[in-house]
C-alpha cells in the first residue's frame, strides 16, 4: 500500500519510540527509517521533533485504540473480551521480539512531570483507551461508576503488564493479568 511522506514520517516515528522511546529517538533517525528528507520532516512538522512525537503518540493510540476497540467488541462478554484483549497484546509483542511496545508508555514516562504536547498527547491516549472499555461496560449493563473504575483499572494494569513482559520477554505477565481482570470484571457483573 502506497503512503504518502507525512505518513511515513509518523508510522517511522511511532515505531522508533515504541523500539526507544522520546528521548531516544532523533529526528534525523525518525527522517531516515521513513525514507523522508530532514526537509520534508520540517514541511510536515515545523515544531520538530515534539511535533512529530506527538503525531506519532496518536497514531499509536490509534493502533491501539483499534486492537482494544476488536477485542472488546470481539467478545460479547466483557470478561472474556478483556482477557482477549490481554491476549492479543501478548502475541503481538511476542511477534515483534519484545521491541513493539506501547508508544504511549514509553514517551509518558519520559515527559513525567511536564506540561509538554507530548505529555498531553499520552493523556488523551490514556483517556480514549479508557472510555472504549469504559463504553464496552456500560452496554454490559455495569453502573457508570463501576464502569469508569474497572476502565481505569483494566488499562491501567494492562500498560503495566505489557512493560513487564517486554522486560521478561514473556507473554505470560499479559496473560495472568488478563485472567486476573477477566475474573475482577466476572465479580462486578450485575
């Protein structure tokens, strides 16, 4: 499939931060795996390499957004469709030799404590995944509270266990922590 260069410059970048976070990645690297001039990266983005950062934190969100949004209405129960989820993370870091991290994770914990584009990009990231199980939960028939809590939760332990596996190269952290949430959501089900 044929991408033009902006899209190139945002698919190399997010696949750049995943492998080596924010910090780590320059935007001459992020012009060069995407195939781009240093020129054509600064035509797209003249913020540079925030700019660039946070275009590719929401392509990532994006990706992921998209493998939640599958899993979730994948399975008609909740439970089930979490661990699905959990599962399929699991494979694809497995498939990608532990490199193909969340994106999103890696430039949140680089950016601690500043009120950068790219710590608000992560944010929204977070807030979006969180309202897709969030959503998936209320048409289960969970309360609103409930609901937002198990959301928070859900992404928030599945962020956590997707850094552990990739630190013990091991699908096994994702696929305990999505038995574990399946068996959380079971016990607040209505």
């Amino acid at each position: 499939m044929q991408t033009n260069t902006r899209d190139r410059i945002v698919v190399a970048a997010a696949r750049l931060l995943q492998r080596q976070g924010y910090i780590g990645t320059g935007i001459k690297q992020i012009a060069q795996e995407a195939q781009a001039t240093l020129g054509s990266v600064y035509h797209f983005f003249p913020g540079g390499k925030e700019a660039v950062g946070v275009a590719a934190i929401k392509h990532g969100a994006e990706e992921f957004g998209t493998l939640l949004r599958e899993a979730l209405d994948g399975e008609e129960d909740p439970a089930e469709a979490v661990e699905a989820c959990a599962r399929q993370l699991a494979h694809e870091l497995s498939e990608s030799d532990w490199i193909e991290g969340c994106p999103v994770t890696a430039a949140a914990l680089e950016t601690l404590g500043t009120d950068s584009e790219i710590q608000r990009a992560c944010a929204d990231a977070l807030r979006s995944w969180e309202q897709l199980v969030h959503d998936k939960l209320l048409r289960c028939g969970f309360p609103a509270p409930s609901a937002r809590e198990l959301a928070v939760t859900i992404v928030c332990a599945l962020e956590g266990a997707e850094v552990t596996a990739q630190v013990d190269r091991s699908e096994e952290p994702l696929r305990m922590v999505g038995r574990q949430l399946a068996r959380l959501v079971r016990s607040h089900a209505i």
